[in-house]
C-alpha cells in the first residue's frame, strides 16, 4: 500500500504539476494504484496476481478511459453506501431524480442502465426487431451495428466527410430513401474514433428532416471534453418532445466505467418501448450514489477536461512537429495519422508497454490513442519516437481507403 501511495504521489505532482493546481486534491487517488495492491490478497490465483501486475504496467491508451479514476466526492459515496451491498430494496441515493434535475426534465423521462452499452442494446431491441436498419457513419462507435446484426438488422453506413465530419445531408437522404426499413438513426456526438463534433446547426437539420417515427439516438458519451462553441447538447430537444434520445455515460468524465452506470434522456413514448428490454434492477445500488456525487461535483469535471485538453493538445503538437497529422478533436481521445498498419502498430506499441486503439476500417491510415495521464503521454511519445521516423512531408490527408 505504502509503495502504491508513492506511486501515486508521483504521477499525480506530475500531472498536477503540468497543470498547475494544488498536488494535496485526491482527485487522481484510484488511477495511480497499482498491482502492489494486490499481492498481499491471497485469495488471488499467481496467474491473475501477474495478469493484474501486466496489466497495471501498461498506458492504458486504448479504450478512452479516465487515466485518473473518480473523484475523492464519488469514492466518499460509494463508500459510504457500501452498507447497502448485501439488501435489494435500500434507498438508491435518488439517481433518477438526480439526472432529472441536472437536465430539468422529469423522471419519466430517464431511464438508467449498466453504462450506456445497456441503453445502446435496448435500445436496438426496440426499434430495430424484424430486421429493421440503423443509420449511422462510418465509422463510429459501432456497438449498435453489432447489437443490430444480433437481432437480424444491419446498418446503413455514410462514409465520413474528406474533413472527416459526419455527412449529415448524405444521412437524412438514407433515412429518406430507405424509410420503411430504416427504424433508427445513430448519431455519436462527438464522434468516436474521429473526435469531430456535429454542429449544433446540423443536428437540428438531422432531427427537422427525419420522420418522427424514426427515433434519432444521440450519443453524448464525450459531451463533457468539449470546447467548441459550435457543439451542444441536444437534450433540449427532448423537452420539445421530439423523437430524440440522448445518451450519456458516468465511465468518461467521471471515471466510473467498471462500475458501469449510464442513462437516456427521452420522451416517455420512447422510453416505456426501451424499458420492457432493460434488466430491472441491474444498476448496482453503490454505483447510483456515485453517480448522484459525481453529477454534483462539477469541479472535479472541470479539472479532468482541463488536464485533458492540454495534455491533448500538448501531445497534438508534439506528433505534428515529427510530421505526423492529427484530426482535431474534442474528446479524450484523438487519432493521428501514421499511414501504417493500425495492428502491427499495436503490437509495437504493446511491446514498449502501451495499449493504443483498434483498427476503426474504413480509417486505415489513422491510429486512435486515448489522452491519458501527463506520465502516460510521455510514454506514449518515447514509444512513438522508437517506432516512426521523423518525417518531412507527411502523408496525403484522407480517410484511407
Ligand atoms: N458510446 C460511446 C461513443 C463510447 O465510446 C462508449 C465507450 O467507449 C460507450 C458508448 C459505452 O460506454 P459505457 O457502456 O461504459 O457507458
């Protein structure tokens, strides 16, 4: 414990240290503990002691996560709840009513979900039965193209813009041409793998031109990171009873995503379609008073966005003074463009102890990284100096077909 403490002394005064706030906030407490936490528990196998020990080695660049873990206000009241671990009925610690109040609509128009990967599937099971068709990019975040091919549907997919932007009008006419088959629009705001945002102008193009009875899901997974003024929340459209649905996770900003707690914010109708699949009573009770807290704690929220978007755009510029082009993003993640195999450079990177992102085809020119910890970062870039050479002309920008 003592030498995990140190640890995460050290990596927390260098990220803080960067950023200029105070070293004493234990904003950062969980994600500096390392495997030393474990060695002493001997009802863990060896082989699992050494799986954890791999895997709290690694800058963990590859899935999007919070590098600093939740903050000091959430552990306080997940701990606190923990009393309620062993009974079914306790309070929740008003989760709903939480979220109801944060975006001021009402109750019915909330639903919870173990992380928002819930609400993706429900919401699939909803409003894609008898094979009907998803809309979406390509890419993006593609769990509901793979929900919708367990039920027998298929996605509509529209290539991404030469500036890499979601073509919305290219959107609306698939809605339009395929109508009777098309049974939900995904939107994910901003956009992942990319970063890039939809402007608020070409949202509320989207949602004038389809038909109201084709729900539009809006993902707000990353709504917390942005910073351009040309982005916003489309919850509003849900107070105008549009067939909106918007949903948001408690695993970005607030670092919550192994506790697994998300939600939608919709019209009733919408809902009441989307809860006979949800799993009464799946939401853990110690991870609903997590939420209520972190909801409340928007400094802690203002601390992570800040960390993030200068180590972001310190890492940004570093890759491109090498002559490497970055996508700009607006998320805790970017992608830069390596115009080299997305696996083998993986597999590079895994070798010199960092974790990067997937292949996201049709971008084949371009690897995805997460911002992770200021240490992290710089792990990131030592390894990417051994693995790519200095360029002087960059490769033709492109999605990369
Ligand atoms: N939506 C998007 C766009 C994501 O990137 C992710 C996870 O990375 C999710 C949803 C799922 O998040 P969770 O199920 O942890 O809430």
């Amino acid at each position: 414990m003592a030498v995990s403490r140190r640890r995460f002394v050290g990596g927390f005064a260098a990220a803080m240290g960067y950023v200029g706030l105070a070293p004493e906030t234990d904003l950062f407490a969980l994600g500096q503990s390392t495997a030393s936490n474990a060695a002493g528990s001997s009802y863990l196998s060896d082989k699992i002691k050494k799986a954890m020990e791999e895997y709290d080695g690694y800058a963990k660049l590859s899935n999007n996560e919070n590098p600093y873990g939740p903050p000091e206000s959430v552990m306080k009241a997940m701990t606190d709840a923990f009393k309620y671990a062993n009974r079914y009925g306790s309070p929740d610690g008003g989760i709903v009513d939480a979220i109801a109040a944060h975006h001021g609509v009402k109750t019915e128009n909330v639903l919870i979900g173990e992380g928002s990967s819930e609400l993706l599937d429900i919401s699939d099971a909803a409003f894609t039965r008898g094979g009907r068709k998803v809309v979406g990019a390509d890419p993006t975040y593609a769990t509901i193209f793979q929900y919708a091919a367990g039920t027998n549907s298929q996605g509509i997919l529209i290539p991404l813009r030469a500036d890499f932007t979601q073509d919305i009008p290219a959107m609306i006419r698939a809605v339009k041409t395929h109508y009777r088959d098309v049974g939900l629009v995904y939107l994910c705001n901003p956009n992942n793998p990319t970063g890039v945002i939809v402007r608020k102008e070409e949202v509320k193009q989207l949602l004038d031109a389809v038909p109201d009875d084709v729900p539009v899901l809006i993902d707000e997974a990353y709504h917390h990171f942005v910073e351009d003024p040309n982005y916003e929340t489309s919850t509003k459209y849900v107070l105008e009873d549009r067939s909106v649905i918007i949903l948001r996770t408690f695993s970005k900003i607030i670092g919550l995503a192994g506790m697994r707690l998300g939600y939608a914010v919709a019209p009733k109708r919408l809902l009441d379609q989307m809860k006979v699949y949800s799993i009464n009573y799946g939401v853990n009770q110690i991870v609903r008073y997590g939420g209520v807290a972190g909801l409340a704690d928007t400094a802690a929220q203002d601390k992570v966005r800040k960390i993030n978007t200068e180590l972001r755009t310190k890492t940004t510029k570093e890759l491109e003074a090498l002559g490497y082009p970055v996508i700009p993003s607006q998320t805790n993640f970017f992608m830069v463009q390596i115009d080299r195999d997305v696996v083998q450079t993986g597999a590079d990177f895994k070798k010199r102890g960092v974790l990067v992102g997937r292949p996201f085809p049709p971008m084949t020119k371009h690897l995805r990284v997460s911002v992770g910890s200021a240490a992290e970062m710089d792990r990131f870039m030592k390894a990417f100096k051994e693995i790519f050479p200095v360029r002087t002309a960059p490769g033709k920008s492109g999605i990369g077909r």
